[in-house]
C-alpha cells in the first residue's frame, strides 16, 4: 500500500532549527526526518535505497556540503527541493530556483508559508 504521508527531510547545520522545522511539519501531518549537514543526508540516501522523501528542505550555507551542492547532485531524482537561507542572496536565489528548486525562502520564514511549499512540493493535500 502506498504511503499516505508525506515525507520532508530537513537539512541544516543548526540542529535547533532542524528539530523546529521537524516539529512544525509533524504537526501539519508531514512526516519529517532531520540531518545536521549535506553529508549526513546524502549518505541516508546513498547507503539506504527504500530512504526516499517526498521534500527536501535545505538550508543554503552548511559546512561541507552545502544546500546548493545537494540541489545539485538530486538533480534529476525527482525529489523536490526548497531552499531556505538566512542570508539571502539573488543570485543564489536565481541560481537554485533555475535548477528547479520549488520555493526559497528566507529565514525566519512564516511557518505557514513552508508548510504551504512543503504540500505543494509533495502533491499531498492539506491535513484539516
């Protein structure tokens, strides 16, 4: 049977905002996993093929392997992506939403709002 939660993986080095952005997703009804830098989450994915959310939310500017990176390298798998960013930048902005991303926004962003991108990036309706 097929999954009827949506599932988000969250990326970013401050793992406070990783564990708000879980709980806020989780209380919409959007299951969600965080990861505390690029590597960790590009591992999940390498290491365990039935690992496949639904949204990745990533953070622009990490240590290592930063949000831009890792838009980059799931190019082409499907997985949407929205890029979220303290420091925002119109060229970066320019660059990630060229490469598909389906929404940025800046950090503090309305928690509204990213549950918005999160519903429209999975297809999956709103929980009422």
């Amino acid at each position: 049977m097929a999954n009827l939660t949506p599932t988000a993986a969250v990326v970013d080095d401050e793992e406070s905002v990783g564990r708000a952005i879980k709980r806020l997703l989780r209380s919409a009804g959007i299951d969600a996993e965080a990861f505390s830098s690029g590597e960790a989450f590009l591992n999940r994915l390498s290491t365990d093929a039935s690992y496949r959310p639904d949204c990745v939310i990533l953070d622009v500017l990490m240590p290592g392997v930063g949000g831009v990176e890792v838009q980059r390298q799931l190019s082409g798998s499907g997985m949407p992506v929205i890029i979220i960013t303290a420091h925002d930048d119109p060229s970066v902005r320019a660059q990630v939403l060229a490469a598909g991303a389906i929404d940025y926004l800046r950090k503090p962003f309305d928690g509204a709002a990213l549950i918005r991108a999160v519903q429209a990036a999975t297809g999956f309706p709103p929980v009422p």
